[in-house]
C-alpha cells in the first residue's frame, strides 16, 4: 500500500511538472519564433546569451540554497519564483512590449521568457524532485519504478495539448494571441499549486525531515567544488559529455526544423497550436515507450543496450531530415520538411524523455552519496545548458557566414551528425563502466 501512495505521488508531479513544461514551450516557441523574437534565429542567439548563463546562476543559486534549507523548501521558493515571473510577465509585461516593438527591448524580454521556460523542468523536475528520489528509492525499486514514472511525462504532454488548443481557440480568446499568453500562465499557476501540495506528500511519505537536515553540513559544497568532483571522476565526464553531446546534435537541428516550421504556419497562434499538437504525439510515443519499450530494455538487457537507443535514434532521424533538405527536389517541399521535422522532434525526445532519461537517472544511483548530488547539480544543471549553448555559438557562426538559417544546412547537418556518432560511441564506453559498478554493487 505504501509503494503505491508514494508511487501516485511522484507520478502526478512528473504528470503536472510536464503539463507546465509542455504549455510554456509552446507559449516560448510561438512568442519568440512568430512574434516578439524576431524568428528561429533568435534561439541561438537566446540560447548562448541567455540560457548558458542562466544555468550557470539557477546551480549555483540552487546550490545557496540547498545549502541553507532542506530540499522541501527549496522547491516551495523555486515554484513560486517561477509562477510568479510568468504571471508578472503575461498580465503585466506583455501588453507593454507590444507597444515597444521598434526597440530591443521585446527581444530582451522575450529572451527572459525562453530561458525561464527552459529551466522550469530543468530545476523543478530534473534536479530537485529527481534529487530527492534519487537519495531515498533504492536501486532494485529503480527498475521497477522509473520506466513508469516516465510514463508521468507523456501523459503531461498529452494532456498539455487540448489545454494549449483551447486557450489559443477562437471562441475563447477572441483570436488575441495576449489572451491566450495569459489563459495560459494561469493554467500554469493552478498546476503550481496542485503541484507543491503534492510535492508536500511526497516528503511526508519519504518522511526524510531528519535525515536531510543531517546530511546538510557534511553535503555543503560550493558549485566550483562540485566541478572539481566530475572532473575527478571519468564516470561522471563520460555521463557529462553524453548529456552535452546529446543537446548539440539536437538543438543544430531543432533550430532549422523551428525555421521551416515558420514557412508552414506564419502566424503566432497557428505555430502555438502545431506546437500543441507535436506535444500530443510526443506523449503518445513517449507512452508507448515507458510502458513497453523502456521496462523491457531495462529487465533483459544491459544498462548500455537501453541507454544507446537515444543516440542511435538521433542519428537515424537526423540523418532523414538533413537528408531530406540536401536533397535538391525535397528541400522546396516544406510540408515534407515539416512531417519529417515532427518525426524527429517526436522521436528523439520520446526516446529522451524515457530511455535516456531512466538510464542516465540508473546510473546516479550507482554512485556514492557525495558524487550523486553534487554530480546530478552540475550535469543536470549545466551541462545540459552548455550543450545547447555550444549549439546555438555554432548556429550563430553557421549564420553569419551562410546568411540564414536553412542556409546552414550544410555544414550543420555535417556537425550534428559527427555528434552525435560521438555520443554514440561515449554512450557504450560509460555503459562498460555503468555494468562495472553496478556488479559491484550487487555483490
């Protein structure tokens, strides 16, 4: 009975926190790509100025107070930190941007927007709530539980699409993009809410009060520290350059697939919408993979046969789309582009969501208490961002010398292709030493 509660529990927050994360990338997307940002050549640009160094602050913030407050709380002062910016920024910020359209200042704003967006999962579900169940659900539970949990972020974006679709209707919003912005943050407040009393649940069930707050003198680390404990250790490099790897290769080509998308459906509302719809079919692969495929893998295979499929799946997907746009009669068939995109965009993050991420969460377990958290602060924290910040650097390179985004095609689908073979080939080194540990732990 006890499983099953705590299962419930960590299983909603997945659910609500993908909903949220669901909602905000399409509102990101559509006010960056179709309105304020200026176009998919903005990511880039938001990507390298904005999301590296915002990273770089939420870990060592995160790491300020994690230091001074046990995890609970943090996660209580995130939550309404997050909630907070994006009803500020709907009701009251928005409508003044569109006044000031001539100035930088919407393109600055919109930047603030997409990195807020970006880190959302990133601190709320990846590191705080993985933080906590890392530390208290042991590795034989793991197996059992992750795959499903999984499942928690497909259901999410399943069921972030009709919301999406329905704040952005015609009926509803009177076809005012503003009114969907705002129809959607307060869809976002109401799950930040519903989820900091579930996360209190949790706690209660986990009933780690005490030995948090006994660990916290002994776990008081600063963030360069925490550094210095991943580059001592070659397990927590490989698992580092995979996560980086991994963001590079696909961000060279979220960024021209976002641009071709832009062709397709021109207006702010219309990009909202697909972008809603992509996040339906995202779940349902994701589903269909933390239900059967991930479980499977995870039961009758090594931990490098299931981690593998993400990386090989990038490549193979990439390895369509690009060559679909090389190819001289597909490139000027947008609709193709677009359907071939989506596959990728589906695809990759699904096996993302549940292979890569039950595995990469597998293999924090195996490590000592001291290299788990401080390890998953800094690969989760920033690593994460430096890949899709060395992307956009590459991107914004490609596009001063090309002139355009699909004028880079060349050379990008070359560099994301290179890349991600180098994060095939990290992913089976890793998973030799992955085996290693864990059949030391099993003895």
């Amino acid at each position: 009975m006890f499983k099953n509660r705590l299962f419930f529990w960590m299983m909603s927050i997945v659910c609500l926190l993908n909903v949220g994360y669901a909602i905000l990338r399409s509102a990101r997307n559509a006010l960056v790509v179709a309105d304020l940002g200026g176009g998919a050549k903005s990511i880039p640009w938001f990507e390298l100025c904005g999301g590296m160094p915002g990273a770089i602050l939420m870990t060592i913030g995160l790491t300020w107070l994690l230091n001074r407050h046990s995890l609970k709380h943090v996660f209580y002062i995130v939550l309404a930190v997050f909630i907070g910016f994006f009803c500020v920024f709907s009701i009251g910020v928005y409508p003044w941007l569109t006044e000031l359209k001539h100035t930088s200042v919407p393109l600055i704003s919109s930047m603030i927007f997409f990195v807020m967006a970006e880190l959302w999962k990133i601190a709320l579900l990846t590191i705080l709530f993985w933080g906590l169940v890392n530390q208290y659900v042991p590795l034989e539970n793991a197996k059992r539980f992750y795959a499903p949990l999984m499942l928690g972020g497909s259901v999410g974006t399943i069921l972030a699409a009709p919301l999406i679709s329905l704040c952005t209707s015609d009926w509803l919003t009177g076809m005012s993009w503003h009114v969907s912005l705002n129809y959607m943050m307060g869809v976002l407040a109401v799950i930040g809410v519903v989820t900091a009393w579930l996360f209190s649940k949790l706690w209660d069930e986990f009933s780690v009060a005490e030995k948090v707050e006994a660990k916290k003198e002994e776990d008081n680390l600063s963030v360069w520290e925490s550094i210095r404990i991943c580059f001592r250790s070659r397990y927590l490099l490989l698992l580092a350059w995979v996560t980086i790897a991994d963001y590079i290769a696909y961000a060279l080509a979220e960024v021209i697939f976002f641009d071709v998308l832009r062709q397709q459906y021109p207006n702010p509302r219309d990009y909202c919408d697909f972008m809603g719809k992509l996040s339906l079919w995202n779940g349902v692969l994701t589903a269909v993979s933390a239900l059967v495929i991930t479980p499977y893998l995870l039961r009758n295979y090594r931990w490098m046969v299931a981690s593998l499929v993400t990386p090989v799946c990038l490549l193979v997907m990439e390895g369509a789309f690009f060559f679909a746009l090389w190819h001289p009669k597909l490139s000027v068939q947008v609709p193709v582009l677009v359907v071939i995109g989506s596959l990728l965009f589906c695809t990759a993050r699904a096996a993302k969501y549940t292979l890569f991420d039950t595995s990469k969460e597998i293999s924090f377990l195996l490590l000592p208490p001291l290299e788990k958290m401080q390890g998953k602060l800094v690969i989760d924290g920033m690593c994460a961002r430096i890949g899709r910040g060395s992307a956009s650097f590459l991107s914004l390179m490609l596009i001063q010398v090309c002139g355009s985004v699909l004028a880079t095609v060349p050379i990008a689908g070359g560099l994301a292709l290179f890349i991600s073979g180098s994060c095939v080939a990290a992913t089976a080194r890793l998973g030799t030493l992955v085996d290693e540990k864990r059949l030391k732990t099993e003895q």
